[in-house]
C-alpha cells in the first residue's frame, strides 16, 4: 500500500496502458465495458493528479535549510580563483 501512496501516477500508467492492450487484443470485449473503464480511468487520473499537486506543493512549503558560506574554500577573503575561474575573469588593462 505504501508504493501506491508513494507512486500513484506510475501505477495510473500502467494500469492504462494495461486496458489499452487488453482493449487492443480482445476484440471480443464489449465496447460499453472498454468505454466504461476509460471513463473511470479518466476520474482515476483526476485523483492521481491531485494527489501528485498536494506532494508538489509540500515540497515547495518545506523549508531549505541554508549553510554558512565557507569564505576559505570559495576563495573570497584571500582574492584566491578556484580551478577555471581565471579564463571567466581575467582583467586586461
């Protein structure tokens, strides 16, 4: 249960194309019952899209936390350039 709370929009396409197949390769089918799982599919995928919006925007609201620049290793304090950096900005006079 967890993948599926985890992955809902993997298991939304699987289960589509899987009725996509099987409505491809039994022709015998009645097409009033193919209909009728596309169109719950259809809902299905409306929940599905909700439910991948909600995990986006908890993502979005989650703090990220920021660390203190290390002034040494960029470089900064002691007019030191990191490997590169004098092709970007070299000054000429």
């Amino acid at each position: 249960m967890q993948f599926v709370k985890s992955h809902p929009a993997r298991l939304y396409a699987v289960v589509t194309a899987a009725l996509a197949l099987v409505a491809h390769y039994v022709p015998s089918l009645p097409s009033a019952l193919v209909l009728a799982l596309a169109a719950a599919l259809l809902g299905v995928g409306e929940s599905v899209q909700r439910v991948e919006d909600g995990k986006t925007a908890d993502a979005l609201a989650t703090p990220v936390p920021v660390e203190p620049a290390d002034n040494e290793r960029q470089g900064d304090d002691h007019g030191e350039q990191l490997p590169g950096q004098a092709a970007l900005f070299q000054v000429t006079e």
